[in-house]
C-alpha cells in the first residue's frame, strides 16, 4: 500500500508498505528498523519472539514520547517485564500491527509530536 503525505517538511514518512517492507520517503526497508522524525536506524530484533528487555532498554534513550511497536503482520503484545524499561522512562508504548504502527506514527509526525515506531516484520 501507498501512503500519501501532505504538506511540506524534511521529517520522516513512512511512505509506503507491504508483506516483508516498509518504504520511508520511498526507500525501501525490509529488516526491523527504527523511525524517527529526524533518522532511521536498523533495530537488531529480527523477530516478535526474540525481544528481550535488553532491546527496550535501548529504546529508552531514543527521547521520544511516544514508541509505537509494530508487531509484524498480527498485534501481539510483550510480556510487561519486557516493557518496564519504557514505563520507567515515562515513555508511552503502545502496540499494534505493523500497517497501523506506519499510519499512526505518520499522523503523530504530522502533529509534530516526539514519537518513534520500531517495527518487525516478523
């Protein structure tokens, strides 16, 4: 799927998506990766299963307020424990599938709000 940016601005936009890709201001990505407004950056988990609270302690030095966890092609949500490094940064998580974790992060970008999307494919 194609997504459709409006108005101007250098901040990233995750500009399209499909089975094993996410496109940001149409380069093509297709390992789990981090976006942010201002970088992209690869994120080591290679899959759902393989996320330890190691991988969420990086998160928390991202200063974002808002990470939203793209869980690949199906919502799926991590134990808490896992999470608890986000809570204790006062970092708000929230948790869906991949395609809804694109268009929500464009539309918190398009609000100027402080957020990231870290998403698996897998």
């Amino acid at each position: 799927m194609k997504l459709h940016v409006s108005g101007p601005g250098s901040r990233n936009a995750i500009t399209g998506y499909g089975e094993g890709y996410v496109m940001v201001n149409g380069r093509r990505h297709e390992a789990s990766l981090i976006v942010l407004p201002d970088r992209v950056v690869p994120w080591e988990v290679s899959e759902f299963t393989r996320m330890a609270i190691e991988d969420f302690e990086k998160l928390k030095i991202l200063d974002v307020e808002i990470l939203l966890l793209g869980t690949g092609p199906t919502q799926r949500f991590p134990h808490p424990r896992l999470t608890a490094p986000l809570a204790e940064a006062g970092i708000g998580l929230e948790v869906m599938d991949l395609k809804a974790a694109c268009r929500t992060y464009n539309i918190l970008v398009a609000e100027e709000r402080k957020v990231a999307a870290a998403l698996l494919f897998a």
